[in-house]
C-alpha cells in the first residue's frame, strides 16, 4: 500500500524535514496555513490514535513541543495550536497520522475554540465519564 507519508520518512517524499526522532519526523506541510506549519508523523505507519503505539505517541508530542518552541523563538508565531485530525469525519485527509503544530498570529482566521457550548448538567457528566473510563485501554 503507497503511502506518501511513509514515502517521506523514508526520504523519498515531498518535504522540508524540520526535526527528526528515533520514532518520529517532523517536516513542514506543503499547503501551510501560516511560514513554519508543520506536522509531526511516527516512522511506523499508523492509520490514527487507535493503531497507534503509546511510545510513538509520546515521542509525536514531545517533538511536537519542541517545534512549536521553536516556532516562537524564530518568530514565526505569537501563539500556537496542535491540532490531531482522527478519521475523515474530523478532517483527516492524509491516513498516517500526524500532529500539526500551527503558528499562530492575532486576526490570522485560524478557526479555533469551541464555540458557546452550554454547561453539561453533573449527572451527565459523570455517566459519560463512567463509560469513557469502562472503554479505555490500558494500552
Ligand atoms: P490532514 O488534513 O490529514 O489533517 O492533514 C494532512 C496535511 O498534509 C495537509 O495539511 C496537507 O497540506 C499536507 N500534505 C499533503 N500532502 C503532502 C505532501 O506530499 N508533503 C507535505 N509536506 N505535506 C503534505
Ligand atoms: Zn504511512
């Protein structure tokens, strides 16, 4: 199966390498949404969070940190956000995950918050918690 994803993690691909990991490469996306846009991919294929290793997941955000640390030190953001994209319905478009780390700038468009969602009633917060809590795994 072609992947251009893992095409880049073996150097064969289209991007600026930013950062690289024992687990992990950072490169810059071609179609930023602002200078310094970049994404934060594990060298396994991984379709999203749920074939995703722990180990790899820790080192996606420990890169990801760092970028966007980086991001403000050279001046391309006042401010950043991380941005995951878990399934097609979330807005996943390329099917090897990858963490975005966005500079952010005031007045940039950048579609962020979650809107003026009412406050949940307790009683229905802590049953869905019970069930998130049932369905975990453990790994
Ligand atoms: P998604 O929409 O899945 O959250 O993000 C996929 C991202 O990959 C998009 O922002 C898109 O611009 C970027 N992208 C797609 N193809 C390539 C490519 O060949 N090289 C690089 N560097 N980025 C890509
Ligand atoms: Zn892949």
């Amino acid at each position: 199966m072609s992947c251009i994803f893992c095409d880049i993690v073996a150097g064969e691909g289209d991007a600026s390498v930013v950062a690289t990991g024992p687990r992990t490469v950072a490169f810059l996306d071609l179609f930023p949404f602002a200078p310094g846009h970049a994404l934060v991919i594990p060298r396994e294929h991984a379709v999203g969070l749920s074939d995703l290793p722990d180990p790899d997941a820790a080192e996606i955000m420990q890169v990801g940190r760092r970028v966007a640390v980086a991001a403000r030190e050279a001046g391309f953001a006042e401010a950043v956000n991380l941005f995951l994209a878990d399934g097609q319905i979330a807005g996943q478009t390329v099917f090897h995950t990858h963490l975005h780390v966005i500079p952010r700038r005031a007045g940039d468009g950048f579609p962020a918050g979650f809107g003026a969602s009412p406050q949940a009633p307790h009683d229905e917060l802590d049953a869905v918690a019970e069930r998130l809590a049932a369905a975990m795994p453990t790994s």
